[in-house]
C-alpha cells in the first residue's frame, strides 16, 4: 500500500551473507568506531567517506576490516565519549574514544567461542556506566 511517501534505494543485499548494519548520519566533527566480531577495530573520520565512489547499488564499504572478519558494529564518538562493547558471553568493557587507533587492533580479549555483539557510546561526563 503506498502510503505517499519516497526515497532512494541506499543499497542492495544479494546474498545471506549480507546484511545492513545501522545508519548514522555523519558529522565532519565526530569519528567513527568500528569493531569486528574477533574484537579488533579502528577509528575512521567521516572525511574518509567522502573519497568513496558508489559501487553500483550496492552501498559504500566503509571499512576493510581484512579477509575473514565480520563487523559487529559501529557507533560514532565526539572527543570525551567512552565506547563500549559487549560480549556473546556477557563481558563488558569501556574505554576511552581516544584509546582507538586508526589502524585495526585488538580492543578486548575474547574466551574461546566468545565475539562481540554489540558497539555503543557512552557519551562524555557520564561516569555511571
């Protein structure tokens, strides 16, 4: 049922492995984190977005996060945010923003069997966490 309202297609899945992971909108002012399943990640600035080309309906890549590595997820951080990921297996870590470098390392160590599941800001001044 058309309901009047439109858009563009932002992107195509083709295959089971493929899925969207979220949408932010991007400000030249904060970075962006993400972190694969196996606990690695890297800080990209939004300027680096702008010298994607379009790959023919099938969104942009935002991130190579090397061969065999799937991306947990991604959150965007301004200058005095935490980031924090949670385990499969129920751990927790926080860390400063800052402690995220742009090139891919390790931010948490896994048991065996465990990965991460979910990537989020814990925004500046919020000592609760």
């Amino acid at each position: 049922h058309n309901r009047g309202v439109g858009g563009e297609k932002a992107t195509s899945v083709t295959s089971p492995e493929e899925e969207v992971m979220g949408m932010a909108l991007a400000d030249e002012e904060l970075d962006v984190i993400f972190v694969a399943k196996d606990g690695r990640g890297r800080r990209v600035s939004p300027k680096e977005f702008s010298e994607l080309v379009n790959r023919g309906g099938k969104g942009f890549k935002l991130v190579d996060l090397g061969k065999n590595r799937t991306l947990a997820g991604f959150t965007l951080v301004e200058k005095d945010d935490r980031v924090m990921l949670i385990t499969r297996q129920g751990s927790r870590v926080i860390f400063p923003q800052q402690e995220v470098s742009t090139n891919l390392l390790k931010l948490i160590d896994l048991r065996p069997g465990d990965e991460v599941i979910s990537v989020t800001t814990v925004p500046g001044g919020d000592n609760d966490a």
